[in-house]
C-alpha cells in the first residue's frame, strides 16, 4: 500500500503530493488526515507530513519510494472532508496545500489531558476504624492520618492528601489493594465562563422573526441547503433568531458553528448562548491556553457539544454532521486573514456549506457590499427585520459639524451639544458610551521647528504618547521614554496633536469630576478576562461612562445607556483602502445601534469636520440602501470589488534594495503575462500602506480585473516565474481581494 502525503513545508516549489510505503505493521492505521513522519530529501530529513490519498499501486519505481517512519502520535489528524475544504483554499486563495491544511486544523498539537482525583472510603466504616487502631498500634502516622482523613471528610481531593496530609503515593497505591480507600481520577474539561450554570427561556418572537424563522426552518425541515442573509437593525433581535434556528438543528441531530468577530467574543455574547443551550456550548478564539484550545476541540470532535462559538478560526471545528454555519456581524474586517492563507471567512463558510450539506446563514445590521450584492444577484436568500425588540426606539441623531464648533470658540474635544447631553444623562442616572478609534494619550509627536514626526525605528508609522510617559509603537510594541528635545533638530518645539482614548478620559474627568469612567481599548484589556469583568462591571450599573476603541461598538445590549457620542466620525474615512468609505459607515451606525436599546429613549451625537460626506450621512439616517448605491457606483467605475476582484501581490524583505530590486523585476514579468490580455489592468508597484513593520519593508503589486476565474488562471502563471526571480530572502505573498 502506497501514502500520498503532503509535507510539513510551505515551499511553493514542493508543493505537491509524495508518494511513499506504507510499512505492512501500519497499513490498518493509515487513513487519509492522518499526520505521519517521513524521510523527505536526498538526505533524509525526518519531517511531519499528512496523508491525502492512500492506493495499492505507485508510478515511481519501488527503489525510488521510501518507507513511512511512523504516525505522528502528538499531532491530531485532519478530517477527510476536511481536507477537500483545503484542496479549495489553497486554489482559492493562491497558498500552499501545507498552508491550507494549516489553516483547516486549528489545534495541531495534542495537549496533555488535565485530571482531577478524589479519595474515599472503598469499605465499611467499621472496617475502616479497624485499620485505624491497628496502623495507631503499629506507630503507622501516615497511615493515621489518611484513615482519620477519610472517616471525618468521606471524599478528599488527592493533592489535598498528599501535599497537607504528606501521604506518598506508595502508602496511597498500597492502601488501596488492600481495598480499604479508593482513587477516583476524572478529566478535567478545561474552558471559560464555566461559572454560567443559570439557565432561560426563549422569549416570544416577533412577527418578523416568526417569518424569517419558520422560513429557513421549513428548509432545514425538508433536508434543503440554503444560503441566506439576514438584514437587521440593530436592537432587531437578530440573536434570537440565531438560536431559534440553532434549536431546530440540535433536535435534528445536527451540529452548528456560530461566529462572532474576535472583538464582540464577550461574557454578554457567550452567556446568552449557554443560558440557552447549557454546557453543550464550546468556545474557540484566541485568548484560551493551549490546554483551554485543545480540550475545547476535542469535545466537538468527540460530539460531546453542539454550538462552536468563535471568530474565524472555530469555522473549521471537526463536526461531523455539521447543520447550520451563522456568520453574525459578517461585514467585519477580522473575518478576513492577515496571514497565509488569506482566506474570507464568508467564502470559506459557503464552500464548507456546499461540501457538507449545510446551510449558512450570514448577520449584520450593516451587510458588507459583498455580501449584500450577491444577495441582489440572488446568491443569497434575503431577509430584512426592521424596528427594534421590546419597547425600544431608536435614537434621535445630532449631526455636528465641529468646524463651527471652532468658530463659537470651542477647542474642546467635546461639542456644546454633546456636553449638554452628558451632563443631562449623568443628572439622570443613565449610562453614556463614547468612541473613539484611536487609543493611547496622542495619536502624534512632531516638531514644530522642523516639521519632523517622531516615528517607530522599525516601522513606518508614528509613536503614539501613553499617559505613563512612554511613546509606543501601535505595530510592533517598541517602547521609548517620551522626549522634550526634537531628536532630528534638537529643538525643544516638541508637541502632541492629535488625542486618543487615555486624553479622552483625562479630560472628561476635568469636566465631570463626578463620573465613573471605564476606559476600554486594547491597552486596558491585555489581561486575561480583563475585558468580561470591565463590561460586566458597566452592565451592572457601577460605571456610567465607557469609553472605547471600536471594540466598545460590536454588538453589546446595555438598556441603560441611553447617550452614545461619537467623537471623530471621520477618522477612518481618508485611510488609504478601497474600504474606508464602508468602515466609516459600520463604525458610525454600530455605534449608533448602542443608544436607547431598552424603554428609554436614547440619542446619539455625531461629531465630524466633514458632515456632508455621504458615508456619514447616510449613517446618521440609518439609510443603507442610498450609501450602497453611491458606493456600489464608485466600485463599480474603479473596478473594485465586489464589482472586479483585485489581485494583490506583496514582496516584502528585511534589506530595503533588494526588496525594491525584486518588485520591479517581478512587475516587469506581472506586465508581460497580464498587459497583452485587454480584461486586466496592472497598478505599481508602490509602497504598501504601512511601508516598514518590525523591520520588514513592503511593496505591493495590484491586478486589477471583471474576471476573477481568469485573474487565478494567469495568477498560477506567474508563481513559477516569481519563483525563479535570484532574490533569496525576498518574500512573495498573493492575496485575492473579492
């Protein structure tokens, strides 16, 4: 028997099945995901490679195959299915098949299993008070102390046994031979919000989550795949309607995996789930321990759960008869990867649907483009749920211009509108939320002699001042104490422009000194569950400001806060991507949707210098339909997507010549394959947005084209040519953008 496996490389050049025996000792374990070691190379280097494909006959001449050493014992497996999913990433997304498989096996290594072990009496009483005088007449302390132990507590955990009552584990395994105590050792399932042991009823639906429902239920009901999007605003109940549809699949007997972004994976969020559904709910992202990962995962694939909640990673969770695939929050960012591959979540969701027989179903109160024209197109079934739950209603919206804010003498950082409404939500026991999408104590530090910005040695981007007198850099963490004199001129014109959350807070407690301020961004929550215990402190009422980053914005329900202010509208608008338009108008209407969600009434103020932007606008009347319009027809003249799809190519290197030698060269050869062919346009190469991160510098390459299936044809006929470029630590990364 012969094993195609896939090795443990990321080398484009050997990115392809090989072929090796199977020893006649393993043929009844070898199966298709499994890992194995090999010998790979002339020199026989033992690697971790995973078996794709298993045949009786081989094309290579049987001298020419070697043995596999052995199963990989320490690494899980891949699920068969599984690795069809892999084989569609890496063509989809232009990345090794090792890369791939990756990315398909979220928790690679095995993780030693945690037990827990208790001690009681294995015999009668009486017998056990025998055993006590007899070890008392024999001077047997040890043996005194456990017997009597046991006879007072009944059940003792064995640390407790061995550490206090100082009892060996020879004297423990002896006793217990004799039958006189027993050692009762279970796993352990390692796992947050274990604390969450309440459990509630699903409220009444409304009329409009009825209909959307029982729509997608009596689909799931006949065994009919659907792919489908649900647009609500929100405060629509669009949660509601998730676990509906959730419990209809557990009664089938299916499994359902719901994605949350990174940053809305909160207490509020999860809790919500497990009151529901109990502990056959299991957590995935990237704050748990590796022991926390791996026990999680293992009880999915063991069928010990039936939600998988997480961000883009818990998407590949080894169900084995996966039902429903939720998307909620699906417009954004985070759902798209950094690293190779750099997979969408929302693409790699519909394929895994269509390979497994289940239906996906994707959320948000403000649909990406993509996502909203396929549902034009009649890709995706669409649902609209206007108004809110309950008795809420939604805010009234002040829009302020703060250029006349400059003209009433107002250098504040806060508008004569929205002083007034803190003060009057303050004076009324109601809770206020307010953004800003920039932390740290001043976003620059620049000479006002010499015009100079004071920026990260190892990246391209400015330091930002912290309160504790440190400039870091946001990228890298590079830390340096703050100066007075200008490093380039000497001149001691040094200033701050610019704020960011720690000046917010400095200066609203100068304001109102009276308040209870949290402050939550990145800075504040880098301890473990810092950020669960700073939003169940503000949910309790003991807070009555949060202000935050755009992590304070993504699907959080306080009925209390009835005032959410806005302080820099406009601050993602002029980023250098295609996107910001459509970042600006999710960050302004899901900042909005915090305001008024309970039965009083809320407001929300926004403040920007460029009020008639139609970005901002349209957010500001919550008209979605109009800001797709407009933006649909900028992608559309430009060819961006959703309207094209663009090719990006990144070079990066640690050496800035040799990573500017190599993107020419390769934009030459990108000009060759892609300038005779009329359907593809070719932009650059240019510096990428951030041109030095941690001492690597980057360079971009963009192919522009209607015609995405031709645009990966021609893309696999320019790797082998990059591939041969004479540039040894040049790296070269492709990125489609749909």
């Amino acid at each position: 028997m012969y094993a195609d496996i896939i090795v443990n490389l990321s080398v484009k050049s050997i990115d392809r099945p090989y072929t090796y025996r199977i020893p006649p000792v393993l043929e009844d374990r070898i199966t298709p995901g499994i890992p194995v070691m090999v010998p790979f190379g002339s020199g026989g280097r033992v690697l971790k490679g995973y078996v794709i494909g298993i045949h009786k006959t081989a094309s290579l001449e049987e001298n020419r195959i070697k043995d596999i050493i052995e199963i990989c014992e320490k690494s899980n497996g891949i699920e068969e299915k599984m690795l069809l999913l892999a084989a569609w990433i890496k063509e989809q997304f232009g990345s090794t098949m090792n890369d791939a498989i990756r990315c398909c096996l979220p928790v690679r290594d095995k993780v030693m299993t945690k037990t827990s072990a208790t001690v009681s009496a294995a015999c009668e009483k009486e017998k056990l008070e025998e055993a006590l005088k007899e070890a008392k007449n024999k001077n047997r302390a040890a043996r005194v102390r456990l017997y009597e132990a046991v006879l007072k507590m009944g059940e003792i955990d064995r640390t407790f046994v061995t550490k206090e009552l100082k009892i060996s584990t020879a004297v423990l395994r002896d006793v217990e031979e004799k039958g006189l105590i027993r050692v009762t050792t279970v796993d352990l399932v390692r796992g947050p919000y274990k604390d969450i042991t309440e459990r509630d009823m699903p409220p009444e639906l409304t009329p409009g989550q009825k209909e959307i429902t029982g729509s997608i239920k009596a689909d799931l009901r006949t065994g009919k795949r659907g792919d489908y999007l649900i647009f609500g605003e929100t405060g629509s109940g669009k949660t509601e309607i998730y676990m509906d549809i959730i419990s209809e699949c557990i009664a089938a007997g299916k499994q359902a995996i719901m994605l949350i972004p990174e940053i809305s994976l909160t207490y509020q969020t999860v809790s919500r789930f497990i009151k529901r559904f109990g502990q056959r709910v299991s957590i995935m992202n990237s704050r748990l321990s590796f022991g926390e990962r791996f026990d999680q995962y293992m009880r999915a694939k063991n069928g010990e759960t039936d939600i998988m909640i997480g961000p883009r990673s818990a998407l590949f969770a080894p169900f084995e008869n996966l039902g429903i695939i939720i998307i909620d929050e699906e417009h954004e960012t985070s759902y798209k990867s950094d690293l190779t591959p750099k997979y969408h979540a929302r693409e790699v969701a519909l394929k895994r649907g269509e390979l497994e027989g289940a239906s996906v179903i994707l959320g948000s109160a403000t649909p990406s483009l993509e996502s909203y024209a396929m549902a034009k197109e009649g890709r995706l079934k669409l649902f609209k749920l206007m108004g809110r739950t309950g008795n809420a209603v939604h805010p009234d919206v002040y829009l302020v211009d703060m250029r006349e804010e400059l003209k009433k003498k107002n250098r504040s950082m806060f508008s004569y509108t929205l002083k007034e409404q803190i003060t009057y939500r303050l004076a009324r026991g109601e809770q206020i939320m307010l953004f800003l999408n920039r932390r740290g104590y001043s976003a620059v530090i620049s000479c006002r002699e010499c015009g100079s910005v004071i920026k990260c040695p190892h990246c391209d981007v400015s330091m930002t001042l912290h309160r504790d007198g440190n400039m870091i850099c946001h990228y890298c963490g590079y830390t340096v104490e703050s100066t007075n004199v200008c490093p380039k001129c000497g001149s001691r014109y040094i200033g701050t422009f610019g704020a960011g959350t720690q000046k917010v807070e400095e200066e609203l407690l100068k304001v109102w000194p009276q308040a209870r301020i949290l402050r939550m961004d990145s800075d504040s929550v880098r301890k473990k569950g810092s950020m669960d215990e700073l939003l169940k402190t503000f949910e309790k009422g003991e807070a009555d400001i949060l202000l935050g980053t755009q992590m304070i914005v993504k699907g959080h329900d306080f009925p209390n806060v009835t005032l959410v202010g806005i302080l820099l509208a406009d601050l993602s608008l002029y980023a250098p991507d295609i996107r910001a338009g459509e970042r600006t108008f999710e960050l302004i209407a899901q900042a909005s949707g915090r305001s008024g969600r309970g039965s009083k009434k809320g407001n929300v103020v926004i403040q920007t210098y460029d009020p008639e932007n139609y970005a901002i606008v349209c957010a500001a009347k919550r008209d979605f339909e109009t800001f797709f319009e407009e933006e649909m027809a900028y992608r559309i003249a430009m060819g961006y997507p959703p309207a094209g799809v663009m090719l990006e190519i990144g070079v990066s290197s640690e050496k800035e010549d040799m990573v500017n030698d190599a993107v020419k060269q390769l934009a030459d050869e990108v000009r060759k394959i892609y300038c005779d062919r009329g359907r593809f346009k070719v932009i650059g190469p240019a510096k990428a947005s951030l041109y030095k991160v941690r001492d690597v510098f980057r360079m971009v390459i963009y192919v522009k084209s209607y015609d995405g299936k031709g645009l990966r044809t021609l893309c696999e006929e320019l790797r082998p040519k990059a591939d041969a470029l004479p540039f040894d630590s040049v790296r070269v990364e492709y990125s489609f953008n749909l």
